[in-house]
C-alpha cells in the first residue's frame, strides 16, 4: 500500500540513514587517517631549521597544557584520591582486609581513573581551545597563507600540539597518580595505624611492569588522538563564524568517544 501511495517504505528509509551513517563515519575515520599520516610523514622530513622553530612551539603547547593544568589536576587528584580511599576503605573493613589497601589504591588510580580524569580535564582545558584555535585560522585563511608562503601547515600547526600533547599527558598523569596516591595515604594514616614505608612497600608491589606499560600507552594514545581529533574538528570548518562552536562540540564529543575506546582497549590488553 505504501508503495502504491507513492510513499518510501519504513525499511528503505532505514536502510538509507544506516548507510549514510555509515559513510560519513567511514569518511571521518579516513579524513582523520590521513591527516595523522601526514603529520607522521612531515615529522621524519623536518630540517634543523624546523627543528627550532617546533620545539619552540612544544614548549608553549607543554606551558599550556601541562604546567598551567597541574593546580587543578592535582587538585582533582587529592579529592579523588582521599574520596576513592574512604570508599575502598569502609569496603575493606567489613571483611577485615585493610592489608589490602595500598593494592586496591594502586589498581583503581593508576589504572583506569588516573589516565580518564586527566584525558578528560585536557580535552576540557586544551583539545577545545585547539579547535577553537583550528577554526579561526581556516576562517581567516591563514592556513592557506602557509601553503603559499612555503610553511607546511602541519609541522607548523599539528605536529607540536601532538607532541606537546603526548608530553602534557604523562606529566600530568605522573602528577595526577603521584597525588592522589599520597593524599590517600594522608586519608588511611588518619583513620588506620599505617606506616609510610609500609604503604609504599605495598604500592611497589602493586605496580609492575605491566601499569607502567598501560600507562606509557594511555599517555601515547590519549596524547596524540586529542590535539588530532580536535585539529582535525577546527579544519573542517567551512566558512562560517557561527559553525565554531560546533566545531568545539564535536572536538569535544569525538575525543571522549576515542577516551573510552582507546582506553577499554589497552586495559584489556594491558591487564587481561
């Protein structure tokens, strides 16, 4: 009957948004694919002149990112840090397992929390100000200007947002752990008759070679999938003022989605 009325069946129309989903997915994931090889391939081409100006560049991504954010991610680290030991601890008590404490601590920060929270609070405080940064210079050309002036746009604009993110993350995931870690020893030495030698002879057993591995990759991974994904957002501005908010969002949206991802998937590979 729909067919003789002229209207598109229920399944067709499903089958179209599906497929068009699907393509535009497909079409994001090679955009982002290519412009990661090109960053790849511009960093084994660079000159000792270049070299200069990117580590000029590293140094205020790294000032940005990094030095500025340590007041608030260790900030956030103390509160996690005393809030997750009074929860693990109230747990423990109930079967009289306190000697488990520094292991549960161990596990819980440096594993899962401590690499999300800091992914999170760069994508907060830096992957938007990348996409913002991205979309004015397309708006106002000055990625065009580059290509005419000889300047590749990605080791002047990508490359040392990459790097500055990758080095951002592990000093700040280093600050986050070493935090959180210590405020929870403050925590349990205030409520438990815990020695510090004690608990950092538990956390040295807790952490192995395989949460130094997790950790090394997480920094990698989330390090460079923000600046490119948020890059990646502000360049495919059009040419409009009013799509750079959009642009943010959806910086912001596909590095959290990347986040969880990237992150179930070396936890499992890590800690399987």
């Amino acid at each position: 009957m729909s067919s003789l009325s002229g209207q598109t069946p229920f399944w067709r129309l499903a089958a179209t948004r599906s497929g068009r989903g699907v393509r535009q997915a497909l079409e994001f994931l090679g955009s982002v694919a290519f412009l990661a090889r090109e960053c790849l391939r511009q960093s084994f081409r660079l000159r000792p002149r270049q070299a200069g100006l990117l580590y000029q560049s590293v140094r205020n991504q790294v000032r940005f990112t990094a030095v500025e954010a340590v007041p608030l991610v260790a900030l956030i680290a103390l509160l996690v840090g005393g809030v997750t030991l009074l929860q693990v601890l109230s747990s423990l008590s109930k079967y009289r397992a306190e000697s488990y404490l520094s292991q549960l601590m161990a596990l819980i920060v440096v594993r899962e929390i401590g690499p999300l929270l800091v992914a999170i609070v760069i994508v907060g405080r830096s992957g938007t100000a990348i996409a913002a940064e991205m979309a004015t210079l397309k708006l106002d050309r000055e990625v065009d200007t580059l290509f005419v002036t000889g300047v590749d746009p990605m080791t002047y604009l990508l490359l040392p947002r990459i790097l500055g993110g990758i080095i951002s993350l592990f000093t700040l995931l280093v600050v986050f752990d070493v935090v959180a870690l210590f405020g929870g020893y403050a925590v349990a030495s205030s409520r438990l008759p815990l020695s510090l030698p004690l608990y950092l002879h538990a956390l040295e057993d807790a952490i192995g070679p395989a949460e130094l591995a997790g950790t090394l990759l997480k920094s990698l991974a989330f390090g460079s999938v923000i600046p490119l994904l948020c890059a990646h957002a502000g360049l495919r501005l059009q040419m409009s003022p009013t799509e750079i908010p959009q642009a943010v969002t959806r910086a912001a949206v596909a590095s959290m989605v990347a986040i969880f991802l990237l992150s179930t998937v070396i936890s499992v590979l890590c800690y399987a």
